[in-house]
C-alpha cells in the first residue's frame, strides 16, 4: 500500500513558464512537508503550458530551461524520497513530444511515456508516440498515459496486458460551462471509471483547474479510481487543491476476458485501408432517420413474454418505430419460438431484436437475433469464437452484443470497425457501473447504443455516438423508450478536428496488446 497526492494547479499560459517554474517545485515542497507522500503527480503540460500557440517565443525559450528543471525535480525527488509523476513537452531527437516522466526516489528518471492519441491541435506541435512503458518499482507496477489516451481503450489494456497495477493519467481535461463550480468532462464523467473496471486497475489522474489562452477551459475534478471502477478521492472543479489516497495495489482485479484463441485482435491490427468502416463513412450525405425503441418488460413465462412483447410492439409500430429491442428471454430455450410467435406481427420495416437460448448443433447456446417482416438476422453467438457479424438490415448496420461482452472493449471496437452504425445491448446482470459502460461504448466508438435491461435498480438507456443518454426508463418498471436517430451520423468518427477514432488508430497498438498477452500467458505457465 502507498499514498499518492495529485497536484490540482491553475492552467498558466506559456508566457507565465517562470511562474510555472516555481509553482512546480514549490508543490512538491508543500506537499512533503504537509504528508507523508510516496508518489507526487501533476497534470498533462505542467510543464511549461498546454497551448504553445499562445506566445511561441515564450516556448522556445521554456524549452531551453527543460533540462534544468527536469534536474531540480529530480533532486527534489530525491530530497524527500518520493516518485514523482509530470507532464510536460520533451524533444526526443528533433520531434516534440507531449510527455508524461517518472522519477524515482533516487532522483533518477525510471520512465516516460509520449501521448499517443493526440487530440485536436496536438499534432500541429507534437509527434504521436508508439511506446506503452510499465515500470516495475518497489509501490506496485506502474503505466503511464497521457489525457487523450484513456478515450481509446487499447491504450489502457495493453497497459494492463503488461502487468501494470496502477495507471498513471496526466490530463488537461478540456470542457465549457457556465457554472465553474459543475464543470464536467466524458472521461472523468464515465470513459476513466471504465478504464479501471475493465482492466482491473487503479487510475490516477490529475488535471488542472482554470483557462488558459482564452480557449482551453480545464474540467479540474482530479480524481483516484478504484479496479472496481469507483472514485475513491476527487478534487473541485475550480479550486487548486491536492487530493490525497491511499493505493492498496493487493486489490486489482484480473482484466475482463479477452478471449485470447478468438480473432478479436485479427480485426483491430487491420490496415486502415482494409477497414470496411471506410467504405461506409463515404455514406454521409444521406440522412434518412429513424426511431429506434428500447422494450423494457418483466415477465414469468413463455405466454407472460410474448403477450408483453406483442402489446409493446403494436404500441410502438403505431407510433411509428422502427427499431426495437425486446428483453433476454431467460434461461429457457424459447427464443425460436418467440422469433416465429412475433414475426407475423411486423409491419414492413420493422426489425425486433432479442437474445434468449437456442439450439445450434445440437447444443444449447445463448445468441442474440434480428428479425423483420420477411427477413432473419443471425444468429450472433454469445462468446464466440468467430469475427463478430454486423448485419444490413433494413434499420441500418447493426452489431448484437449480449450481457458481458459488453465489459469486453475490443468486442465493441471490432463492430465499429465493420460498419455498425448501432449497438444492441441485451443485458441481464444489473450493475452500477452499466450506465458508464454503455455511455463509454457509444462515445469511444461514436456509434449509436440501445441497451436493455429489467432490474429494480438499473434502467434501459439509448446513447448517441457523443456519449449522451437519448432515452433511459425508469428502473424495474414496464416502459418503452424512444429515441429519434440519424443512424448514418455513427460514420462520422471525427471528434474534434485533429482527432477521429478510426483514422486516428495506429494498428500496431493491437498487436502490441496481443504481444502483451502472450508474454503474460508464457509468465503464467512457467509460474
């Protein structure tokens, strides 16, 4: 176990670099000699600003002083004999880099790690890096990642893959608002909580409070998340302030199952130009819309299911959906015979989804299913070990996810990379962390989500591709929720300009990841 302590500072423009200077080793002063502190983190671009468009010259000349302070952090390290953890730009070679650094208790650098999902403007001054470092050291296995990074999911997991016990986040979390005091960001908000649950690791991550050149609004809210995806400490969103936690690195959990013998990772080290989301993003003048519909119901019996089904579905087609997502049907292997009950109940254009047991082979299987009027869509099995289908229907592209698979980030990131425009999410084990997953899903992928769940205290949701909630029902009650939706807005993957989830990608990531395994597979067999 160790203690860590974020260091929430106010965002300097880059022609305050000696203010910056000084508020940098005055911290780790101050919080020494308040605490007994094994590990000082500060935020992305502590050093010498985020945005170095503000005043170039200024730049240049932080730049030149980089060394030196590198030095004295070390030193001050060493003083106190504590890690420290910062961000700040580095030249490695002639490319800047937007790096986060760790020094020992020696003073000694033990890594660094350069941000690899640049985000807006980030490339017109930095190189993406390549490298996903953990560092062994005597407080637990530790990675490092660098703001943007924590949106896309490899990112994380190969960290995890690596054995990595806590993941280090040095963030300039931007957002806008118009109450300092509520200021929000998706990452903090459920994209981070996520990070830690699916791969069974501590986060800590500290962001800084306050504007800087007039444009980049800081969301402040460092925080310490917990392998179950809780946040154990936070800070404010508009005061300077070190929040301190206590790390117990024997509480990791093992990360969600990856499915190793199965082709997920086939799909995410694809070249980009074989991706067939490219082909379909080509699709984005045509706005044709549609209201999809989430079917909440309890039932008890075969008859109970389909006499719910059949009410919900003539109310909806009335109100002219034509997208519904109908309950699991259970444990019983009653999903054909509803799929033959309802399908003469469809108007044409309709397609109803649900997952359920069935026969294949010989042998039970649980399996998520589409249908229309006159056609079938399916079936997509339920941990399988086969590419995952996503499937033209008259609704658009649709990818069928069922229970937890969805804790499964690469299940998801392949749909997407296939063409699904939305996601179908037929869920049958409540959790508290649900809700961010499914926010995470959408966001990370930017796709459409439609999730389904009948329990007392969680709620069926529909979620846009920024991450927003559409719909939700009220938990543990008969309620159909609608939402009107432009499925064709789910292939346009740009987030911001400069940073867009498919273009974005660099394949080489999953390949890492998949490296990662293996080697921690090889470690387990001759441990």
């Amino acid at each position: 176990m160790f203690r860590v302590a974020c260091v929430q500072m106010e965002a300097r423009n880059v022609s305050q670099y000696l203010q910056t200077e000084q508020e940098i080793l005055d911290s780790i002063d101050t919080v020494c000699e308040k605490d007994d502190i094994d590990l000082i983190v500060f935020p992305e671009c502590t050093w010498p600003a985020y945005y170095l468009g503000e005043n170039p010259e200024a730049a240049e000349l932080a730049h030149e002083r980089t060394p030196q302070l590198m030095e004295h952090i070390g030193e001050k390290a060493a003083l106190y004999g504590v890690y420290v953890a910062m961000g700040l730009y580095l030249f490695q070679g002639r490319s800047l880099r937007n790096a986060g650094v760790l020094w020992n208790p020696q003073g000694q650098i033990a890594g660094r790690v350069y941000k690899s999902n640049l985000w807006h403007f980030d490339s017109k001054y930095v190189a993406p890096g390549e490298e996903f470092p953990v560092i062994e050291t005597p407080l637990g296995k530790i990675g490092l990642m660098i703001c943007a990074d924590g949106r896309a999911p490899e990112i994380a997991r190969i960290l995890s893959l690596k054995g990595a016990e806590v993941i280090i986040d040095m963030t300039n979390l931007v957002t806008s608002g118009s109450d300092p005091t509520v200021l929000n960001n998706p990452q903090i908000e459920y994209m981070l909580p996520v990070r830690a649950y699916e791969n069974g690791v501590w986060i800590i991550v500290c962001d800084k409070i306050g504007l800087e050149a007039y444009t980049v609004l800081n969301t402040g809210r460092s925080c310490i998340i917990n392998p179950y995806g809780h946040i154990v400490a936070e800070a404010s969103p508009n005061q300077e302030e070190v929040i301190t936690a206590a790390i117990d690195t024997s509480i990791t959990l093992p990360p969600h199952r990856l499915y190793p013998e199965h082709c997920f990772f086939s799909r995410l080290g694809s070249s980009l130009e074989s991706l067939p989301i490219l082909s379909f993003t080509k699709e984005l003048t045509a706005f044709t819309g549609l209201l999809c519909s989430v079917a909440q119901f309890s039932w008890y019996d075969e008859e109970h299911y389909f006499a719910s089904a059949s009410r919900m579905i003539r109310i909806l087609q009335d109100q002219d959906s034509s997208l519904i997502l109908l309950p699991d049907s259970g444990e019983a292997e009653i999903l054909d015979r509803l799929v033959h009950y309802l399908q003469p109940l469809l108007s044409s254009g309709t397609v109803v989804c649900l997952s359920g047991k069935t026969r294949l082979n010989g042998e039970e299987r649980k399996a998520m299913v589409g249908f229309s009027k006159d056609n079938f869509y399916g079936p997509a099995l339920y941990q399988d070990d086969h590419d995952p289908m996503v499937f033209q229907t008259e609704a658009g592209r649709l990818g069928f996810i069922v229970d937890d698979e969805m804790s499964l980030p690469e299940k998801a990131r392949c749909l997407m990379l296939e063409g699904a425009q939305v996601f179908l999410w037929s869920d049958s084990f409540p959790k508290r962390i649900s809700r961010n997953v499914a926010q995470c899903r959408g966001a990370e992928n930017k796709v459409f989500l439609m999730r389904n769940i009948v329990a007392d205290e969680d709620s069926s949701l529909i979620i846009s591709p920024s991450g927003a909630i559409l719909a939700a029902a009220l938990p543990g009650k008969d309620q159909c929720i609608s939402s009107y939706i432009v499925p064709v807005e789910a292939y346009n993957k740009t987030v911001i300009p400069g940073t867009n989830v498919v273009t974005g990608r660099q394949p080489n990531f999953y390949k890492n990841a998949l490296n990662a395994l293996k080697e921690r597979q090889d470690r387990e067999i001759d441990g």
